[in-house]
C-alpha cells in the first residue's frame, strides 16, 4: 500500500503534510502506521478511537469476516505512528492553507468525526453515505449515538456542503436531506423497528 501510495504522490508533486482519521476501523486505519512514519507526518484521530490505532480488534467482531482475513494474512500486531495529534469537536484546524472544522459525529465508533473543509465540503467518513449511514452495530458502535449524530450534527449543516463520503460517491447534504431514509422522520423517531 506504501508503494501505491508513494507513486501518486509523486506523480501528481505531492507532499502529504499530516493524515486525518474519521475513524478507527481498520479499513481506514491498515496503512497508516507505515505511511505517517515513511513521510513523518501526524496522525490525527479523535481520543475515543485512539486505542483502536494500536488494537483494531477491539471494533471488530471475534467471529467476523475481516478478522479471520486478517488472521489468514499473518497480519496481527499493529501500532501507533510514532506521531499521533488527538483532535476534539469543534477543533479548528489549518492544514496546508485550508481551513477544518473537526465534527465529533460518534455512532460508527465512539470516536468517529466528520471534518468540514472551508465550509464548501464534508469529509463524512463513514457517518454518512450518499444514501445511506454507517453501520451501528459493531464493537465500539451505537444506535442511540447514531441517531444523536444524525439529529444534531448531519441535519444541522447546510444543503451546499459537498459530502465525501469514506467509501462510494460524492453527494450533497441536501441531496441526502431529500432522499436519505436514515434522515427522515420515521428512522430518527425509532418507528422503523
């Protein structure tokens, strides 16, 4: 992944400058140990899924699929990048000129965030989905946290924000508003059971 990584940063003239973590799964997290250390750059993670950088485990299910393929590879034992920067809600960031906003948006995880780029864009992670939200039933996950998010902190923001999602394609906050059922009234209220 190292190598993957390393020719596009080249190719384009890149230099990266830091890695910001919207959560703690270890489908978001597997490189960065060897690349915050390759490039000596942070990592930046909320604290409630710091421990997650170093024990992946502890989100993940004892019989489930990405542990045993885990296990199956000889990959077992992770740790911290020698770098690790903790961020809070609210948490204003300027990274390479751009300003950030860290949103606390647990539900997937305790500690996962949202981080909001010069108020035109959302780096959703995977709180929120074009059409749909991030898994709630894991280890280190909650349907009422969930729900609080989704309430307090997704409704909140404005139609134009460009939402990134951590896996599929773009969308908008609006879009997702309109179209989402995890946004409307009968999930939010708990009558979808």
């Amino acid at each position: 992944m190292l190598e993957r990584i390393r020719k596009v940063l080249e190719k384009e003239n890149l230099k990266p400058i830091a890695a910001i973590l919207t959560h703690g799964h270890l489908d978001h997290t597997y490189s960065i140990y060897p690349v915050s250390d390759h490039y000596q750059i942070p990592a930046l993670i909320h604290q409630s899924d710091r421990a997650l950088l170093a024990d992946p485990w502890r989100a993940l299910r004892p019989d489930g699929e990405l542990r045993a393929l885990m296990s199956k590879l000889g990959t077992t034992n992770f740790v911290e990048p020698a770098e690790v920067q903790v961020v809070a809600d609210g948490q204003k960031v300027e990274i390479a000129g751009m300003h950030l906003e860290m949103i606390h948006s647990p539900g997937h995880t305790k500690g996962s965030i949202m981080i909001q780029v010069e108020n035109e864009h959302l780096i959703s992670g995977d709180t929120l989905f074009a059409g749909g939200i991030g898994r709630y039933d894991l280890p280190t996950s909650s349907p009422a946290a969930m729900l609080t998010t989704l309430r307090e902190k997704v409704l909140t923001l404005a139609d134009e924000l460009i939402v990134h999602p951590g896996h599929g394609g773009q969308t908008t906050i609006g879009r997702e508003r309109k179209s989402n059922p995890y946004l409307r009234e009968e999930f939010l209220n708990g009558k979808w059971s």
